[in-house]
C-alpha cells in the first residue's frame, strides 16, 4: 500500500474505531481496531504493509513505553517494589517455559526455541488495553500499582526474553550463563544510558530556558525526540532500548513542577499532544494486527501440517496456561497487598490474572521473528506463531472486557440519595446569581449555562438510557403534531397560528440535531409537506417575520406540553417518568433559547464584546459558588479541582476566542446585513 494511502486509510479506520467504541463501550477499543483490519483487509484497496521488525519496536512501542513510564507514579510503585519485580521478572521466565513446553508438545516439528520465542511474545500485558477497560471498573489502589509497575517493565523482559529465544532459533546455540550475564549487561546498560539521555535532555532544556527561547513546540519536539533517540542508540551500542526509553521516562516522571506560566502552557500542550500520539500508536498496532489476519489465516491454511482451527485450539489451550500461571504468581507476589480476609485476596488475584491481556508489545515481538530460518524455522511455522498469538490476543481481550466488570466494581456508582450531578446543582445557582445584572445579554449566558447543564445531563445517561431519551423525545414531537391537527381541526388554531408552529416545532427539531429523514417524514405526515426543505436560519426568519404574536406561540406551547405529558403518560403507563421530567426541563430551555435567537437577537449578543465580560463574569461567579459548596461540605477537595479544570478549560478558550476582534466585526456586519435584506423582503412582499 503506498504511504499517502495507507496513512488516510488508518486515520479513518481510527477515528471509526473510536466512534464504535462510544456505541459499544462494553467492547475493548483493541478488539474493534482488530476487527476494523481485518475488515479492511478484504476490501479492494491494496492492503498489504510490509513491516520492519526493529523499525516497528522503535517507532511505536519506545514512545508509548516512555509515555506510560512519564506518568507513572513512582513513588506508589515503590511501595509496591517487591511485588512489582516477581511479576515484572519470574512470571516472564515461568511463562516463557510454562509456554514454550505447552506448545512443543502440541507442535513436536517446531524448535524449541521457537516455542520459547512465543512465550517470550505472550509474557507482556498490554497496559494499553487493561487501562481502557480499568477505567469503567473499580480496582484497589495498590493492586493498580502492583499492575502499572508491571506493565512498564514487563515489556523490557519479555522482550530481551525474545531476544534471546531468537538468538538460540537463529545461531542453534544457547548458554544460561552467557545468556544470564548479557541479560545484566542489556538491563543496567540500558538503565544507565537511558538515564544519560534524560540528563542530557534536561541539560538541553535548561540552556534553552536561560536563551530565553519560550517556544512550546521547540520543548514539546524535544519531548518526543527523546525515546526515539533512547531506543535506536541503545540498541546500536548493545544494550536494551525498551529499559532506555522506560529510564528516561521515569527520571523526567520525577521532576518538580514549577508553577510557572509557560509551564502551565506547555503541560497543558503536551498533554494533549501525547495523547493524541498514543492514541494513534496504539490504534495503528491492532489495525495492522487485523491487516495482517487474513493474510496469516490464508498462509496456515494452506500448509499442510497444521490447519486454522489447530492454531486457535493452541491459541485456546495457551490462554489457560497463561491465566493459570498468573494466577499462581499473584497468589505468592500480591499475597500482602491483595486484601484484608481470603474472600478478598482472592477476588483481587483473580482480577490481576484477567488483566494480563496481551496486546502491542506482543504483536511488535511477534512481528520481529525472522522470516525463516534455513532447515530449522520454516515460513509456515513463523505464521503459525503469529496466529496464536493474535488468538491469544483476541480471547484474552473478550475474557478479560466479559469477566473484569463481573468481579470488580463499576467506577460509576450511583447515590440513590444525590439526585443530580453536584456541578449541575453548582450551574443552577449561578443562574439566580447572573440574573441579577443588569447586562443585555444576561439572557444568552444563561442559555449557555443551561446548555451545559443538558451535556452534562447527558453524559450521566448510559448509551441505552440516551436511545430511550431520544425515543421519548420523538414520541413527544409525534404526540404534539398529532394534538396541533386536532386543535387546527376543531377551530383551536387558525391558519396562521398552525402555519407558524409548524415553523416553531422545526426549529426545535433542528436544535436536536434530529435527522433530516425523520424531520421531512413527520412535516409530510402532519404538515402536508409545509416547509420540508426548511433550513434553521429560513425557519428563524419566518418566526421574525409573522403574523403571530411571540406570546402567543408560547402560549400555545405550554398549553400543549400538558397535553402532551397526559398522552404520553396514557401510552406509556407512567413508566417513563424521569424522562419525562428531563423533557420538560429540556423544553422550558428550548422555547427560551428559540424566542431568544429569534426575536432576542442572541446570535448577535454571542458575538458582542459585553457577551465576552459577561462570559467571563459568569466564570467568576460560578468558581465563588464552587468555594460556597467546598466550605459547607457539600463537596471533597478532589471533586472541587475536577470542577475548577472544567471552568478553566472553558475561559481559557472564552478569552482565546474574545481576542479575534476582527472576525467579530465581520460577523455582526454579516448578521446585520442579513436581518436588514430580510426585513427588506418581508416588507415587499406585505406590499
């Protein structure tokens, strides 16, 4: 596949994989990016990638080892040393001989140390793949340092494990003891230049600081240099690039943080960065896994010692000795931190085995194994291995996203006696306080602070409660035109009054986002057809411009939203009710916000320099709300800072977007010359 096209193709399959992640949060986002290659595998599109073992460890897995290892928290993991090291250590070794023995006896042909590679492939976690599923589900503190100080290390391990299956694969030759001494030789020569590195980094830094050079991509760059450099010298000169860039991240992990402002500014910046980065590291390891599938599936099924489903019957078979073996090892590392009585040491063992899902580092280690090795290691055997281990893969991702929430609990717990979100509770009473001013566009902020109440609301919402809110919303706009005919019918409504609530529900329908199908489908159904092509500025216009006083649409409105709440109930039998509730909310600030932008002028008030004051007025009152709730104890310390970073986050942008005054100008200018031409036209066509 050429380069421009293969890179499109993967920033669209990720952006797809974390689309399907948020439709099926219950799926692991690697088992999805798996699926979404192997889908894309069989398309039309030239799919084959040949991949660079060293290229691949360098290139991916370095920066996200380094990553992980800047974040960690080194001093929790030092108190959980001792465990940290049994598992980063003996549970590689034991699963590289447990694995490697397992194997030959079901595959007698392949070398033994071929079997031992793929043990080496299998020792890893995937830290990347356990996070994602960790972060729906509750795990002890210190078992969660036990698992981060084991994936930042277990890396470096089985890789240099590998290193060493391979060697003895390729030479037909293997010496504990020399394998023993350059085992020392690759870890402390790799601590100790990965440590150099950083040093020097800093050395770099400081000197920029004192050139008075403040650029934050300058910095960032640097950043992202330093595990490359880490990895490709370190294994240049001889010792282990993984334990380099690992180092080098830890050191930097231990900084002081000034409280300076282009600190701030840069943390801020390579936060982000690094996020994206990892994001698409890790996205674009399991597509290429996926890529790669149906290439290893078609290479197996035509050799003719073994078939497709030996492989994953190994693949099966491999996954219980890996869980079983994990088991036995956290029951002896993990035996003083695991809890308090038998029950729960248990329950948390178990919960360490299910996190030992393999994922990257696997599929980089299993993507290194030499093509073929002369009379020794043939091509089908090399495909064979990489079957497994995307089987292993594949079944220890299921097991661990099914098993996991069964045993630990879920992060969201919901307080039967806290009705709402507390920085919903904190967003109303800022309201009150708002309304006091005398300011013009008092009216938009508090439409915007309403509009972030609902996205707050509906980030609290499961996706299968969001699809039942939608439902009822439909039926409510369903109820309503079915009501509006009947009074149109009866008399109730004149013409003109049926005409412009049509124009009315429209808007409202527009300011959902609802479908353009469904929105033409229920304005043929129960308009005849009235204002199917309607855009949202077309619609507004019409309101502007009607014969129907703005008081008594809105009467109108409330006098059918009872109507609709008593159908609705009789349909539903009352079982809807706190949709019901949050519907009503949702409308009282939906006819708000619609006599505001049609008659009010609020579009014109968002691009207003008193909007801007105002905006961050608002900011400021709701951080002195924020206190008030802090000292009567209505909120933790924690959730306090959470709250805070929101409200920054948010001026901080205000302010950024208050600064282009020039775009601003050219807005209102737009704006007011569209109302004047529309005011014109309306006024031709009266005479």
């Amino acid at each position: 596949m050429e380069a421009t096209t293969l890179l499109i193709v993967l920033i669209a399959t990720i952006v797809l994989s974390n689309v399907l992640e948020s439709i099926f949060p219950q799926l692991p986002l690697p088992l999805i990016q798996i699926l979404l290659g192997a889908v894309l595998s069989l398309s039309p599109l030239e799919t084959a990638v040949t991949i660079n073992p060293e290229i691949f460890m360098g290139l991916l897995i370095a920066p996200l080892l380094f990553r992980e290892s800047e974040e960690a928290d080194i001093y929790a993991l030092w108190k959980v040393r001792k465990e940290v090291i049994f598992m980063v250590f003996a549970l590689v070794f034991l699963t590289v001989f447990s694995i490697g023995f397992s194997v030959r006896l079901f595959v007698p042909t392949m070398p033994l140390a071929a079997c031992f590679a793929l043990g080496a492939i299998l020792g890893p976690t995937d830290a990347v793949a356990v996070s994602s599923m960790s972060s729906r589900i509750k795990i002890d503190d210190r078992i969660m340092s036990v698992l981060k100080g084991e994936w930042l290390i277990n890396d470096a391990s089985g890789v240099i494990s590998f290193k060493f299956a391979v060697l003895a694969l390729t030479t037909g030759s293997f010496s504990l003891a020399s394998a023993s001494l350059k085992f020392v030789i690759l870890c402390v020569g790799g601590f100790i230049f990965g440590f150099l590195i950083s040093v020097a980094k800093d050395m770099i830094v400081q000197k920029l600081k004192k050139m008075n050079i403040r650029n934050t991509a300058t910095y960032m760059l640097l950043d992202i240099l330093t595990p490359f450099l880490c990895y490709f010298i370190a294994e240049k000169i001889g010792v282990s690039g993984i334990i380099a860039a690992v180092t080098a991240g830890c050191r930097q992990s231990l900084h002081l943080h000034k409280v300076e402002a282009f600190e701030a500014d840069l943390a801020v910046f390579k936060k982000s960065t690094w996020e994206m980065i990892t994001s698409v590291l890790n996205a674009t390891v399991f597509i290429l896994l996926g890529l790669e599938l149906p290439r290893i599936i078609g290479s197996v099924m035509h050799c003719q010692d073994f078939t497709v489903p030996f492989a994953f019957g190994i693949g099966a078979f491999a996954t219980v000795v890996l869980f079983a073996v994990r088991f036995m090892a956290t029951l002896i590392a993990a035996n003083k931190v695991a809890g308090k009585d038998l029950e729960d040491r248990m329950k948390n063992c178990a919960i360490m085995t299910l996190s030992g899902v393999k994922g990257t580092v696997s599929l980089a280690t299993a993507f290194a194994l030499p093509l073929y090795v002369p009379n020794v290691f043939p091509a089908e055997q090399r495909d064979l291995i990489l079957l497994i281990t995307g089987a292993v893969i594949l079944y220890s991702l299921v097991i661990a996203s099914i098993a996991l929430p069964l045993l630990a609990k879920s992060k969201v717990v919901v307080d039967e006696e806290k009705d709402e979100d507390i920085h919903i509770q904190i967003l109303k009473d800022v309201i009150p306080e708002l309304e006091k001013s005398e300011a013009t566009c008092v009216s938009s902020i508090v439409i915007n602070i309403k509009k972030r109440i609902r996205e707050i609301e509906r980030e609290q919402l499961t996706n299968k409660e969001l699809r039942k809110f939608k439902e009822v919303r439909e039926n409510f706009f369903r109820i309503e035109i079915e009501l509006l005919k009947k009074h149109h019918a009866s008399g109730d409504l004149t013409d003109d009054e049926f005409r412009m609530y049509s124009r009315f529900i429209t808007v409202i329908m527009n300011m959902h986002s609802m479908g353009i199908f469904k929105k033409i489908k229920y304005q043929i159904k129960f308009f005849g057809g009235n204002g199917a092509n309607s855009t949202l500025s077309r619609d507004l216009h019409d309101l502007r411009e009607n014969p129907v006083e703005e008081g008594r649409l809105q009467a109108i409105f409330w006098e059918n939203t009872g109507g609709i709440i008593e159908e609705y109930n009789k349909r539903s039998g009352g079982d809807d009710e706190k949709y019901v509730v949050r519907l009503v909310e949702e409308r009282i600030d939906d006819v708000g916000s619609l006599m505001e932008r049609a008659f009010g002028g609020a579009l014109k008030a968002e691009i207003n320099t008193e909007y801007d004051r105002e905006l961050i007025h608002s900011f400021e009152v709701e951080r002195e709300v924020l206190d008030r709730y802090l000292e009567e104890g209505k909120l933790e310390a924690e959730e306090a800072d959470e709250i805070r970073i929101k409200i920054n986050t948010l001026e901080n942008y205000a302010l950024s977007d208050a600064h282009n005054d020039a775009v601003k100008k050219t807005l209102v200018n737009v704006v007011n010359k569209r109302r004047k031409k529309a005011r014109e036209v309306s006024k031709g066509r009266r005479r």
